[in-house]
C-alpha cells in the first residue's frame, strides 16, 4: 500500500510532526518551527525571541560556531533561521541522503545551546547593528513605524528585533531561562518535505529530540486595539515613503481566500488598480503595492508607495480614492477571474519547491492544527464571487478605518480626517 504524500504524527515527547512525500525530487526540506515568536516575549525583553534564534547558531555542548558552519558546508546543505510576531523556523535543506545530518544538526541547535557570556557580548553588538539598518532602510522603516502607531502598547506593533536598551539588557541567565521557557515540546513543530520516508525519519527524531521538555512557560495572548491615525516623521531623504492600512482578517477566518483575491485586485499583481492607477497612469510612485499581513486573532491591510516629496498628498488621495471605489462597486467579473487566476498560479508555482511545501506545511499546523490540500485551496479561491470581495472590502473600509504613516522630508505636510475618509 503506497505511502499518504501528507502525515501527521506526535512524537513521544509531544512534538508534532508532519512530512510531505515527494518522491520524485533528490532533496529534503526540514525545519523545526517554534509557535512563540516577539507578540509573546515582555516588554522589558523586548528582542529576545530574535536574539535567542542568533544565539542558537553560536554552539552547542557538542558543536562550536564554526563546526555548524563547515558541517552545513560540507554536505552542500542549506541552513538559515528567521523569528516573526508569532513564530520562529530553523530549517535546512539537502540531498535525502544527508537527512541524518541535517535531523541531528537542527535537533542540537534547538535543544543544547550554550549561551557563552562571550558570544553574548558579540552577538549584541550584531543586532545592534541590524536595528541601525532599519533605520537606514527606510521602506523597512515606514512598516515598522506604522505597525506601532496601528497597534500602539501592545506586542504586534513593537519591532521584532527589539530596541536597544532591551536588547543591550539582556544576559545569559536570562536568555537561558526565556529559552527553557519556551523551547518545548507544546511549542514545537517538526516539518518535512521531499523525498523521504515518514516512519525513518520519526525513528531519528524520537532520539534526537528526547531531551527537549515536555511544558515550559504558559503564554497568554490579547487581541490590540487599533488606532487609526495619521503619523508624519520627518527624515531627510530623498524620497517619501508612505504606508496606509486599515484593519483585516485574523488567519484562520473563513473570509481569508476572498481577502487574498481583495489584495490582488487592489494592489497584489502588476495588473492591480494601484499599480496601473498610481505608477502606470499617473507617474507618482516606482513602487506600490499592497499586501496582507494575518496573526491569531487580528489582521491588517497595508498600502505602500515611494514617491517624490512633493506628491505625497496627492498619492494618498489617489490611494483613497481606490479604496472609496472597490467598496462602493463591484469588481468586474473579468478583473475577479484575473486575480484568482493570478492566486491560484502564484500558490502552484510557490508549492513546487521542498523548502516552499515545507514552510506551507509548518504555518498550516501552527495557524489551524490540520493540513489543507493544494486542491482544497484552489477551490476555495475559485468559489469567490463578486459580491464576496465587495462585503469583505465594505467591512475593511468603513469610516475611519485608515491609518497612515508618511517617512520623508516633507515639511508642513499635514494629512486630515477629511482626506483619509472612507
């Protein structure tokens, strides 16, 4: 009897664990995913989340900095890591054959770090760092300022990589006791992909990861409350950036496939009304685009556009104006079937990697506790309709629902109620 292409299982230590088969490729995608990401760290440890992802590169009992490195080099393997708002990945990719390795590598980094006080003090300074380039960055800025502004005191709307009195704060009995807290196996994902064997790598992962703890700390969430403002933040740069959002879906909403084919329509593809009504049209921005972003229990929809400083008022009220029309008319029917074909392309075309099918595998267990088939997501962009985007975009856009943050050198802008009125 064939093997099932998607399984799930339970480690014995309570690790779930998911593989995808795909027997007709030469490598394997694994990660371990970690469902605790900056929303669930204090305040007063703001960045830890993503300073511990660093940390758990610079050794183990059994491993150095170095070593990891040329071991990864050695089989041509893949290793990288990232943190987000709700969850973090460690994940690497390699031939099936070096499997092994690639399963007893991932299983130190997340279960023996050492936390050398030594590799502390450096790694600081390196994130350190990366704050000072988001500063400089100011596409990345604007995103970061907006989110604080949109979701002002609560978790989702500080940065990731904390600030620098938090992250310059932090010491090895704390990072150890965050991370006893917190890497444990209520929290932990395992994910796979590619060609492989379920039952085989199950057997080397019960004893790789026997050690990890079997409960750690409890973590309770609270959902933010919005504010619609408008924010200006003068920089002296040569160009305005400017972002606009208002409030979205939560990721497991039943309404979630009609907010992507929203998007598209808005701003998703080069054929959206933003693209074709501010850059193509009009001139007013090289890039501009919209795009979703969806946690547990809250969403947002954001507008980015980069234009000269002299146009920024112009831009949003071109912007508003889009967003006025999608909600007050229908989507023609040929410009639905545009974006849902471009959705449904776009999710094909992502899906034929390992390392894609692996992470889509890791965010489906973490967001909804079960797996949906690629089938099942076509059809459920293909049944929206119509009047499903124009509902969902009369619930998005309703009065005062806009927020916006301008980053530029734009002297005695000021953005009113008035203009950002739905």
């Amino acid at each position: 009897m064939p093997e099932a292409a998607i399984r799930r299982d339970v480690l014995a230590n309570g690790v779930r664990f998911v593989t995808e088969r795909m027997p007709h490729v030469r490598s394997v995608s694994i990660g371990v995913w970690l469902s605790r990401g900056s929303r669930h760290e204090p305040v007063s440890h703001a960045g830890i989340a993503h300073f511990v992802e660093h940390m758990l590169f610079k050794g183990t009992a059994r491993r150095t900095a170095e070593g990891i490195a040329q071991e990864v080099d050695s089989i041509g393997g893949q290793l990288d890591a990232f943190t987000s708002k709700e969850y973090a990945g460690y994940y690497m990719k390699v031939l099936d054959e070096h499997l092994p390795v690639a399963v007893d590598l991932l299983s130190d980094l997340v279960s023996h770090p050492t936390f050398a006080t030594a590799d502390i003090e450096k790694e600081q300074k390196v994130v350190l760092e990366e704050i000072k380039m988001v500063e400089d960055t100011p596409d990345d800025l604007v995103h970061e300022l907006f989110s604080e502004a949109f979701w002002p005191g609560h978790p989702l709307g500080r940065p990731i990589l904390g600030v620098p009195d938090s992250v310059s704060a932090l010491d090895r009995p704390t990072l150890r006791q965050y991370f006893s807290g917190t890497y444990v196996a209520p929290n932990l994902v395992v994910v796979a992909a590619g060609n492989l064997e379920h039952d085989r790598l199950k057997a080397l992962l019960e004893i790789s990861l026997a050690d990890v703890p079997g409960e750690g700390d409890v973590s309770v969430m609270a959902p933010p409350t919005v504010a619609q403002i408008a924010v200006i933040r003068r920089k002296d740069l040569e160009q305005s950036h400017v972002c606009l959002g208002t409030p979205a879906l939560p990721q497991n909403h039943p309404d979630r496939y009609v907010a992507y084919a929203l998007n598209t329509v808005l701003g998703g593809s080069m054929s959206s009304r933003l693209f074709q009504n501010v850059r193509e049209k009009r001139g007013l921005a090289y890039a501009v685009f919209s795009g979703l972003s969806a946690y547990h229990d809250t969403g947002a929809l954001s507008i980015y556009a980069g234009c000269a400083n002299d146009v920024v008022s112009e831009l949003i009220d071109v912007v508003v104006a889009e967003l006025r029309h999608l909600k007050d008319e229908p989507v023609g029917e040929a410009e639905l079937r545009r974006a849902k074909d471009h959705l449904k392309g776009s999710l094909m075309l992502n899906l034929e990697s390992t390392s894609s099918r692996m992470s889509h595998l890791a965010r489906q267990e973490i967001y909804r506790d079960r797996t949906d088939t690629l089938d099942a997501m076509l059809a459920a962009i293909e049944r929206v309709s119509v009047e499903d985007v124009q509902r969902v975009a009369r619930r998005f856009f309703t009065a005062g629902a806009l927020g916006v943050t301008v980053l530029g050198n734009v002297n005695g802008l000021q953005v009113t109620r008035e203009q950002l009125s739905l």
